[in-house]
C-alpha cells in the first residue's frame, strides 16, 4: 500500500477530481423508451419472464450504448452483445436499461463516472464499482441486475444497499462481451432483492461458452459437477470464522452484529469454527498491484483511434449518447485536466491528448500504478511477488474447506478413487465461511470528499473482506443483515449451490438479540 500511496501523491500534481451534478439517483446511464425483449424468444414462457433487468454498463448490449461510464467510450455502440445478455433474453428476460458505475469499474462508492455519482435516497455512498445496479435494484427499478465483480464491485454495493449480490466461482459464467479490466479476476455477478432471484440469473448464465477462453469447458464443468456430487449431504452447515477478518477497522456495531449472526446459526444447529486464513492480511495489497497491473494493458486500446473518442470532450458536444430507440442522460460532469497534460507527448500526439482528456483520474492513477509495477525495476519487487501472495491465499482457502478444490490435480485422484468421498476427512474444516461484506457502514456521500481528501487510500480499504475470494475465485454471496449489515458467505471452488443455499438459511432465519 505504500506504494499506492506514492502514486497518489504523484497524481496529485496533475489530474483534479471531477465535481459530480447528477439529476435524481443518476443510477441509469441509457433507458430505453420500452424494455427490451429477444423478438426470437417466447418471454412470457421463459424461465425469467418476470425479470426486468438492470445491465451495467460495462457489458455490450447492441441497442444500447456501452460506454464504462467513460468519456473515452460516451458514444460506442457494440456490434455484439455479450454472451450473459443473450441468455437472459432467450430466457424471457427484458432490459430495463444500462446502470452508472466507476470509469472502467475502478472504484469503491461510484463516484468515479464521466456521467456523475450514483446517489441514494439515504445520502450514502452506494458502494461501487456496480452501484447503478443496486441502487436500481434496491429502488425498485428492476426486479434484478447484472454487475461485475473484480474485487467486491457487486458485493459491496448490494451489502450498502440492503440486497443480494453473488459472485460465482471464476471461470462459470462467460465474461465475453465484458469489457475487461482485470481479466483474470473480472467475473460476471448478480444483484437482486432475495437470494432466489439471484439464482436464478445465475442458473441460466451458468454455461459454457466458446467465445471465452476462461470460461470453463465441458469436461471441468462435467468434473467439478461429480466433485461437489459426492460430498457429504448435510442439512446442517459447518461454519467457518477466519479470524484475521476481526480487525481493527470493523465497527463495533458491526462486530456486534457478526457475533449475533453466529450466535442465531449456532442456535438453529449450525456448527461455528474458528479458522486461519494467514495469507489474507497481504491479500489487498497484492490486488492493488495485480488488477492495476492488468489494466494498464486492457485499457491501452482506448487510444482514440481503435477504441475512443479522438478528440477532447466537452459538455455540448456529448450530452447524447445512445442510439435514437432510447433515452439518454446527458455527463453530470466532464473530466478536469490540468493545463499541464493538454499538450502532453512529442509533436502533442494524438494518443497522449486523447488519453489524457478522456480518461478520469482515478482510471489514469490505476493505469499509472500497474506500468510502473510490471516495469523491469519493479516487476520482480511487486507483481511477481503479488503473484505469490495470490497463490498462498488460495492454498489458504484450499486447506479450511472439507470439499477439496476440484480443480485440483487431489481432488481428480481421489474422484477416480474407490472412495465415495471428497471431503476431508478432519473435523476442523467446514463448509462455508462467513464474515462481514464490509468493514463499516457506508459514509455519506456528501463528506467523502473531504474524507479520501484527508487519508486517499480509505477507498482502497473498502474491499478488505471482498478482494481475497477474488483472489481466489471463490464463490461469495452478500445477505442483507439487520440495521443495513451485509453477511458476506464464502465457498470452495465450484461449490457455487452450496453458497446460494447457505444465503438463504441467513436471509430466512430470525435473528436473536
């Protein structure tokens, strides 16, 4: 984080932050004037007839824009949609339209948006990257929505919101038509009011698709099935508690409140251990340094010439960005940049101009931390020491869990084996973890300013319980707690079920005082 911290100092001397002034809850950056339906698909018999669905706007839709609530991309329309938006569609789904996020997904409270930040009725920050999502789902203005999920951006913003928010295990759902901004932490998640839509959405994008190179192929899929099939069926959960997750940033209301959230289970016949995740206190610091990494190379296209506006923006000429079948919002705000990068680059190239004129500052902070971590001086000392500290929390998570990680060479072994089990054998491993989504309530909107004007690195923070399943490519689902506490549930590698399930023995149990 020290490093971090350095970058943002740097910055400071030439990008400045763009003063949101956004109308209403600003939580759509398109709508059309009707939702949209698949014209091939038969939506009153379809298995998601009853959804209106809100898309974030960082995932390809060819009748609406797609712009990552960027400059760079304000008018880009793509010529395919993504393979999870025509699923839902042959599912009976409709669009209710494309949600305001952070530039690029970069970001913890959606306030880093060409378009302005996404506000609530509260006056609370409403979590980000995915917070257009929630807070069109929370406000009912879609029955459910799509986000993305690179560190904690669908988790965060649905705790801070009172929703459900799942992120499925890496690699389940097709990432193609997402615009990528850490590809190998980026998964597709879902936002919705109760843990049985959320399955839903995810039952119907869990497929295999060609067109992704992550994406699991049939053969893992058939695997992992008969993995996670044969472990033992319990209709009591062995709940695992990481210890390191008890810091000192955690609220004492909210430690109260996981205390409660145990102690209820506990009493409903749960069983509560305490586990060790050691690793996960280096776990944010190295995804500062691998998701930034990864992004200075995804986001080089926008250059203004394959990807982007060529030219700088101003507030006249990008109030309309959507195609004439829909509704536009006009930018809240344009990006502000200091005199000295308006002619920055040898011959003010245009490259450089346009790089530095349509890309935010929280994006050109992210795209400046991850070059100089995969430079020759720093790679060794950062990103290839980042790599081993992912490594060693995923074999963190591997050893509390009873399944075995059926992506594992052991866990192949032992499902040709005569045994009929998966599971360790030891009853110190459990089925699930649970810890608190956040580390405190969500700041008011209005004081966040001056609050990441005093300590920058607070944002950087928020994602402290989110980032290490990221890391691993865990499932982990938020569940609405009382007084607006998110219950964060953690599973093994394609153990996506016994999540969910587990999400809705929270939502559904009475809480003890």
């Amino acid at each position: 984080m020290r490093l971090l911290q350095r970058i943002l100092n740097h910055t400071r001397n030439y990008v400045t932050t763009p003063k949101a002034e956004a109308k209403g809850l600003n939580a759509f950056i398109t709508q059309p004037s009707k939702p949209l339906r698949s014209p091939d698909s038969d939506h009153h018999d379809g298995p998601l007839s009853m959804h209106s669905i809100a898309i974030k706007d960082n995932i390809s839709t060819t009748s609406l824009t797609t712009t990552c609530g960027s400059s760079n991309l304000r008018s880009y329309t793509p010529p395919y949609n993504a393979t999870v938006i025509d699923l839902l569609l042959k599912a009976g789904a409709s669009v209710a339209g494309k949600t305001n996020l952070d530039e690029f997904g970069m970001g913890s409270h959606s306030t880093h948006s060409f378009f302005g930040a996404v506000q609530t009725l509260s006056g609370n920050s409403a979590g980000g990257s995915s917070g257009g999502s929630a807070v069109a789902v929370a406000d009912g203005m879609a029955t459910s929505a799509l986000g993305t999920d690179t560190g904690g951006s669908v988790r965060l913003p649905a705790a801070w919101n009172g929703i459900v928010g799942f992120k499925p295990t890496y690699g389940r759902v097709s990432r193609w038509g997402v615009v990528a901004y850490a590809n190998s932490l980026d998964t597709v998640g879902f936002l919705g009011r109760d843990v049985k839509s959320v399955k839903e959405l995810f039952q119907v994008c869990d497929a295999y698709d060609e067109k992704d190179p992550t994406n699991w192929r049939p053969k893992t899929r058939s695997r992992v099935q008969q993995v996670v099939g044969k472990r033992e069926k319990r209709r009591k959960l062995r709940i695992g508690v990481p210890r390191e997750y008890n810091i000192k940033k955690l609220t004492p209301k909210w430690r109260e409140l996981w205390g409660r959230t145990l102690k209820t289970l506990e009493q409903d016949g749960h069983s509560i251990r305490g586990v060790s995740l050691p690793h996960t206190k280096q776990a944010l610091s190295a995804y500062y340094i691998l998701a930034p990494a990864e992004a200075s190379s995804n986001l080089a296209k926008y250059d203004g010439v394959r990807y982007g506006s060529p030219t700088a923006p101003d507030a006249a000429s990008s109030t309309s960005s959507t195609l004439s079948a829909s509704s536009s919002q006009s930018p809240a705000s344009t990006h502000q940049v200091s005199p000295s990068l308006q002619n920055v680059g040898p011959g003010n190239a245009l490259y450089t101009t346009t790089r530095g004129s349509t890309l935010g500052p929280e994006v050109q902070r992210r795209i400046l931390l991850g070059a100089y971590t995969l430079s020759a001086e720093a790679k060794d000392n950062y990103f290839i020491r980042a790599q081993r500290i992912r490594r060693l929390v995923c074999r963190d998570f591997d050893n509390v869990f009873a399944l075995q990680n059926p992506l594992q060479d052991s866990a192949a072994g032992q499902q040709d084996s005569t045994s009929d089990s998966v599971e360790s054998k030891t009853d110190l491993k459990v089925d699930v973890l649970l810890t608190p989504t956040t580390s405190s309530p969500p700041p008011r909107l209005a004081d966040l300013e001056a609050e990441l004007e005093a300590d920058p690195l607070k944002q950087y923070t928020a994602d402290v319980f989110t980032v290490p399943a990221s890391l691993a490519g865990l499932p982990s689902l938020n569940v609405p707690g009382p007084d607006g506490w998110g219950v964060q549930i953690i599973g093994q590698v394609g153990d996506d079920e016994r999540v969910l399930n587990a999400g809705a023995i929270v939502q559904n149990m009475h809480w003890s005082k």
